[in-house]
C-alpha cells in the first residue's frame, strides 16, 4: 500500500503477460474503483470484505547496499519483513532494502511493486498459503492483483518460508531491515 495518489497508470506488460499465462483466476483490483478514497491497506480491506492479512506488500532487497543481486520479498502489509530468516532462505549472508534507485533500475515501482512478471527470486511468507486468495501488487501504485497464493507461488517459481517476524535491527546493510513498500 502506498500514500501516493491514486493512479490510471497501466499495468506493466511484464505483469500482463504473466497474468495470461495463468490457468487460475485473478482480479484487477484499481483504487480508483473502489467506492471510498484508499488511504491505507485497511481501507481496501473493509472496502473489498477482506481480512487485513490478506493484503501484502513486496519488498525488492538486495544481497547487500549496491550489489546486483535481488529478491522480491511478499509479506502480509501488516507483518514484518524478517531480514535474518530472508538472509537464511535466500542463501546470502545479509540482505538491504533496495532503495528508489535501486528499486527503479530494477524496472519497479516505489509502491507498487510486483512479484509478477519479474526475473528476480521470489520469497513468499509462508503463512499467506493458507488464505485462499491475497492482493499483491499489480506494477503500479493502487492497483492490486486479487489472486490464489498458491497460484501466485507457483506463477514466480517461488519459495515459500517464514519471513516475517519482529527482526532485530543491526546495523545499516545487515540483515536487520523491515518497512513497507
């Protein structure tokens, strides 16, 4: 979820054609639809009659500050990204949070960003498998894709693995970033 305004941008290509690559249903969910102004994960949640955890944010990290390596990261908005146990499932000593720069030269957008579509690894928390359908970012700031976790995991070639948690906090560009995006 995202502060920024609400927007009629496209959906990416990228994001596009993976959607019609699946065989499984999914929703375009735009905030401009939405009967009520979107200012926050909750708003969606009570306008859609879903559950706050069934709404996620993805987070684009990197082997460490500069480094070319990336990995999507797809926790429920209102959970924290544990950067140790994403160190641990990614195989990489530490992880960052990718900056704007970083997050743009990645083809992504700060609050909109997609797992779809992408050729970075994507690590889904573990826990959203037992929801029958969450929103992820669609590419674009507000708009989400309504769509079976387990389809979403499959689609990307996933990992799926306990990510969130409290995360300790170390140092900058260790293991010890959470946040929202």
């Amino acid at each position: 979820m995202t502060d920024a305004p609400p927007t009629t941008a496209p959906v990416p290509e990228s994001v596009l054609r993976a959607l019609d690559a699946l065989d499984a249903p999914w929703t375009l969910v735009r905030h401009t639809d939405l009967d009520e102004p979107v200012r926050s994960a909750a708003d969606v949640a009570r306008q859609l009659g879903l559950d706050p955890g069934d709404i996620t944010k993805t987070l684009l990290v990197t082997r460490r500050p500069g480094s070319d390596a990336h990995a999507l990261v797809v926790v429920p908005v209102d959970g924290r990204m544990d950067p140790v146990a994403v160190a641990g499932t990614l195989g990489w000593e530490q992880i960052a949070l990718a900056s704007p720069v970083e997050l743009a030269r990645a083809g992504q957008t700060v609050g909109g960003v997609s797992p779809l579509g992408t050729p970075f690894v994507v690590v889904v928390e573990e826990a959203l498998l037992a929801r029958p359908r969450v929103l992820v970012g669609a590419g674009t700031p507000g708009v989400e894709i309504g769509i079976d976790p387990r389809v979403l995991l499959e689609a990307v070639g996933g990992r799926a693995a306990p990510v969130t948690g409290s995360g300790a906090r170390t140092g900058a560009g260790r293991a010890d970033v959470g946040g929202g995006g």
